[in-house]
C-alpha cells in the first residue's frame, strides 16, 4: 500500500517508518528497498485485504496521475462487512482498479459486483503476445465513426479473460514508458465496452491524457448503454439499405443506380456522431474518440 496512518494523517512509507493500516488498523511497517517500489506492509505476511498484490512500479505511475486523496480509498459493505480498498475513487464514485498481474475470472466478477459503479486499466505489456494480437487484430477493422471500431470476433484480438467483464476494460500497451512510442497505437488507450452491438463488441480508443483528464470529472467515463444503442441503429440501417440494393428487379424494371458505399457509410457516420455528440478534434488522430462533455 502506498499510504498508511500515522497520527491520524496519510503518509507514505519512509525509512523505519511506523504506522496502522487505514482498513484494519493493524500495524504496518515501512518496506523502503532498492529493488521495489516504496510501501508499507503488513508485519505478518498476511494482507487484510484478500484482493491486495504487490504494486508495480505501472501501478503506482497510473495512480499517480490522480489526486492524492482519490487514491486508495477504503470502501465498506455495511451488509456483508466486507472491506477493500479501491486503487482510486473519484468525487462522482468512479471506481478505477489498475490490473497488472493475472486475475481469476471469479474475483474479477466479485469486484465488479462490489465495487458497482467502476472501470478497469489493464497492463497489455504483462504478456508479449498480448499487443502483437491486438494489432493484428485491429488490422483488420476501421473505426466506424471517431474512435469507435466493430469487433465480430473480439477473442482474436483481446485477452479472453476480459470479453465477459460487465464493466469497461481499458488496455494499456505503452505500459511504464511514458515517452511517445513511434507505434502511434501504443500511445493510445483502448476501452472494450461491456456488452455488444449488434453482436459485435465495442472497442473506442482515447489518449491517456484525456482519460487523467476527464475520469474524475463525472460518474461514467462513457455513456455505455446509450452508445451501444447508437451503434446499433447505425447497424441495423446500415443493413437495411443494403436489403434493400439486393432486392430482384420487377418485370421489365430498370437497374437502379446504387449509391456508392462512401456516401452512405459517410450518411449513417454523420447520423451516429449527431446522435452521440462527439466533437472532432483536428489537433488529434483520427482513431481517437473525443469522449463528449455532460
């Protein structure tokens, strides 16, 4: 943990340091090594918390990026007793949990279930395969409008692990390089929304600046109910338009002229963007989703 209590104040570990434990007000002691990233820990090997891993040097940059007291916040279920501590929990009670290591399918669901209102922010350097399969993957689609892409098959680009999360998974393929990668998709974050539309899954791409940025500043990050519905309206009218292009001609009929797929893909992008109301922005690429202000 980055923060214990001491004289009833947050500090962080230093040299010898003594404090309680902000969950369970047992002791804990200050771990300030060469090899690990400053803590404290428990004095048994046993974490109160049953969700607790080692921090990352990844972990600890990502919460840095918020405010001090947004980070680590306790959360107590008055039902159950239960008790854990958030990485980070906005003002608006957005939960975000940063994912470096393996996680059960199982206690990936018990999370979500206790933490409700949350995202999560993988690290997709942990594993080598994991990025060259998403960019062969992402290959193969091109967004659908401002930083949204279809995925038919997202299991052949995406950890399977994810695929079933009710909550929006964020990927992080730069890791703890925070310099510009010359691969500009690494500089970019990639949000797999819960659900599907149309059957397929959503993917919606966004900078690391503007998710710092506009996280803490309302209840959900993206509005993902209405976004799948967009999308799939856009879907379906795609679809009819092209029923409607394959119909058999009648008797002594002439060919009609069919539209070419650049103006009615460009006619139903147009419609979706009205719908979601998302400025573009010039200044950044166009793989980039503009999350739209409430």
């Amino acid at each position: 943990m980055k923060y214990a209590l001491a004289a009833g104040q947050r500090v962080e570990a230093s040299p010898d340091g003594r404090a309680t434990c902000p969950t369970c007000n047992g002791e804990v002691i200050a771990k300030c090594g060469s090899y690990r990233i400053w803590h404290w820990a428990h004095r048994g090997m046993q974490d109160c918390d049953s969700w607790a891993e080692k921090e990352t040097e990844w972990h600890r940059a990502w919460k840095n990026r918020f405010p001090a007291d947004h980070q680590e916040v306790v959360l107590h279920d008055g039902q159950s007793g239960e008790r854990h501590v958030a990485d980070v929990r906005t003002s608006h009670g957005l939960v975000i949990e940063f994912q470096h290591s393996h996680l059960d399918p199982k206690e990936r669901t018990e999370r979500e279930s206790f933490y409700g209102n949350m995202l999560w922010v993988v690290d997709g350097t942990r594993l080598k395969g994991d990025y060259p399969r998403f960019l062969k993957g992402i290959d193969r689609h091109r967004p659908i409008i401002n930083g949204h892409f279809l995925l038919a098959f997202p299991e052949e680009c995406l950890p399977k692990i994810w695929l079933e999360s009710s909550v929006p998974v964020i990927f992080d393929f730069r890791g703890v390089d925070a310099s510009e990668s010359s691969d500009h998709l690494k500089n970019v974050l990639w949000c797999l929304l819960p659900g599907r539309a149309e059957g397929n899954a959503v993917l919606v791409g966004m900078s690391p600046e503007q998710f710092v940025s506009v996280a803490p500043s309302r209840a959900q990050l993206i509005q993902v109910m209405e976004t799948l519905a967009n999308i799939s309206q856009v879907l379906r009218e795609l679809r009819a338009q092209q029923r409607y292009w394959s119909l058999p001609l009648p008797p002594g009929g002439r060919p009609l002229r069919r539209p070419s797929p650049r103006f009615w893909d460009f006619g139903s992008a147009v419609r979706l963007s009205n719908r979601m109301r998302h400025p573009r922005c010039k200044s950044m690429p166009k793989h980039i989703h503009q999350v739209p202000d409430q």
